[in-house]
C-alpha cells in the first residue's frame, strides 16, 4: 500500500510496473475502492503498468471537505500524475470515475493517450435524488441503503450466484467515510459535461451496461454521438460491469489500445 501527500489530501494509490512503457490509471465508482478493479489486473499486467487509486473520501484516500466537486477530483488525479512523474496515460474509470475522465478529456487533453467512459454519463441523476440520498445517509448512516445498493450495481443472476462477492463489496461500501460519501454524491450531483462532449479530442471507449439502470445504454450512445473520436461497447451487465464481466470488460480495454 503506498500512500502520498497531495495539496489536498492524502491519496492511497497502488502502481505496479510490470515493465511496460504504457500506463493506465483506475478511477473507482462512488462508494468503492481501487480493489473494485481487481480482476482487471491479471489480464491487463500483460499489456500496461497499472495505476489505481482511492478516489479523495473512498477507501484509504482522505478528504475533510463536506462537498467535493469532479473538477477538484479531477485536479486530484492530475497531482497523483504528477507526483509519479507519468506524463501520458490511458484513463479508465467508471461511473463517477467516468464523469472524472470526462473532466480530464476536456481540461487536460495531452495527458492522456485514451480515455475509457464506463457505466457512466454525461449528467448522473438529478439534484433531487443525490439530495435525499445525502439525507438518507446523514440520518440514518451507509448500511441503510445497502439493500438499493446491490441491486443498482448487479444483476439478479450475479447476486444470487456470485453472493460471497458481492458481500464483499458491500461490506466495504459500508465501511466507506460517511463525510466522503456524501461529499462524493455532491460532486455527482452538480456534474454536467452534456454541453461539453464535443470538446473531448482524445480516444475514448464508451461502455454501458445492458442492464444498467443508473447510467444507460441511452446514455452510452448520447455521448457516443457527441465525441468526435469514440466507439460504444455494450455489455450484458448491471452498473459494475468490470466485476461482473471482469473478462470481458478487460479485453475490450486490449481491443482498444490496440486499435
Ligand atoms: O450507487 C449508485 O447509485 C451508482 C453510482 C452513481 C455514481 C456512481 O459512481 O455510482
């Protein structure tokens, strides 16, 4: 576990060089950790060094504000960048960490080789929802909406036959920072790159999932269209698609740095 001090925060992150010349950093979904990419390692220690890290308030990361917004998480990984002296990457991240690439498209376009979108839209939920889940939680604390939580981020098949799994996250989602989950849902909350998208010059894979009900395969093909360079992949999968289809998942990452 390594740990490092940025201008903000303390960000636990996890570099693995296996000896390749190109990188690609993780971004984590709202309420998970870097271990959320875990079955992408195996497979991907073939072709990248990997870079994953606990977004500020997730995991191990720290954070002390009550609302954090995408550009400060944005700037975050920019600093982690910076600290590891890696110039140019390829992003991955996924539902929040996919409104974190967005940012990082548009405002830092040379520090990126591709970028890849997952489970994730230009605008997440409305303000209404973010705020009763703040609500929710602030009285009546994580565990409560652990329930709507799996079912948001598997599909029935995958809760009923992979249940050690699933526990596993969940339990660690429960563990989570109250005060960063709710600073995370603000960020969340306030994001809209709808107007933005054209702005995005670096290659980017969009993903959804099939079964996703939180960001759509609708959603997928609205910034598909307006990306100028990208392509959109569906899976058959709920809102974590990269731990459903961990396989999968990571051969079209392959596919796409090779194409
Ligand atoms: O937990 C959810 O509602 C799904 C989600 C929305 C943004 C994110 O990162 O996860």
């Amino acid at each position: 576990m390594s740990l490092v001090k940025l201008t903000n925060f303390e960000c636990h992150y996890e570099f693995e060089n296996f000896g390749h010349d190109q990188v690609i950093i993780f971004s984590n979904s709202l309420g998970t950790d870097f271990s959320m990419w875990e079955k992408q390692v195996d497979i991907l220690s073939h072709h990248f060094n990997i870079l994953r890290y606990d977004t500020r308030g997730h995991g191990l990361s720290t954070n002390d504000k009550e609302a954090l917004t995408i550009a400060e998480l944005g700037q975050d990984v920019i600093e982690l960048l910076d600290q590891l002296q890696l110039e140019k990457v390829t992003f991955c991240g996924l539902s929040m960490g996919g409104l974190i690439g967005q940012w990082l498209g548009i405002n830092h376009p040379k520090r990126f080789e591709k970028i890849i979108l997952s489970n994730t839209a230009s605008k997440i939920g409305n303000a209404e929802g973010w705020n009763a889940r703040i609500d929710q939680v602030a009285k009546n604390g994580l565990a409560s909406i652990l329930e709507g939580t799996a079912l948001r981020w598997f599909t029935e098949d995958f809760r009923n036959n992979h249940s050690n799994e699933v526990d596993a996250i969940l339990e660690k989602f429960a563990k989570n920072s109250l005060k960063g989950y709710c600073a995370n849902c603000a960020a969340v909350r306030d994001a809209d790159f709808s107007d933005q998208l054209q702005d995005i010059e670096v290659p980017t894979m969009i993903i959804s999932g099939i079964q996703d009900e939180v960001t759509t395969v609708e959603d997928g093909k609205f910034m598909a269209k307006r990306i100028p360079d990208s392509r959109h992949f569906e899976l058959n999968a709920a809102h974590l698609s990269n731990v459903e289809l961990g396989e999968e998942f990571s051969k079209y990452i392959i596919f796409f740095n090779q194409h």
